[in-house]
C-alpha cells in the first residue's frame, strides 16, 4: 500500500512480525559457499556433491545469483553432529521454534 506521499505502508500484522524479530535475526551473518566449506574443513565442490545427495544440512539462500549459508545455522547443525537435510529440518525447526502441527 502507499500513502498520500509515495511512501510504502505496511500492514499492521507485517509491523508485528519485524517488530517480533530479533535484531540478531536480521544482521545475521551470511556465508558464502567457500566460507561455509572452509568452517567445515571440505572444499565447495563437496559441499555441492553433499547438498545433491541430501547430506549438507544447511539450508542454501538465493541472493540474486549467489548461494549463502545462515552462520547460526551451520554453526548449529554441526553441534548437532552434522545430520542429514531431512533430519536436519526437523532438528532446525525444533531449535527455532517453529514446529509444524
């Protein structure tokens, strides 16, 4: 929606829900794909081979073209001993929160 000056408006429920966000949540860092296989001590193309056989946990982010990493997220996957992607959904989801019913 855009007010009488041309400016964007939000709805009440969306100032909720950023509002609701931690700022943690939004300055997190991201990772690049060469970033994320350095912490994890495997080079990219591994990385790549592990996320086409539904190993790598993390979930990829699309920025434009380039792929990022959550640093929370990898950091808390490989706490978790680095499970499988369909595990590792559930785990993620559990840790933040956000259970589905």
């Amino acid at each position: 929606m855009i007010d009488r000056n041309g400016r964007g408006q939000i709805g009440a429920e969306k100032l909720t829900e950023y509002r609701a966000m931690s700022h943690t949540k939004l300055s997190e860092k991201l990772l690049t794909v060469r970033d994320a296989a350095g912490i994890c001590g495997i080079n990219r193309a591994t990385v790549y081979e592990l996320a086409q056989r539904g190993l790598w946990g993390p979930e990829k982010l699309h920025i434009g073209r380039s792929a990022r990493y959550r640093q929370s997220e990898l950091l808390a996957w490989i706490e978790a001993g680095m499970p499988p992607r369909a595990k590792w959904e559930k785990i993620y989801r559990l840790l933040e929160g956000r259970v589905e019913r």
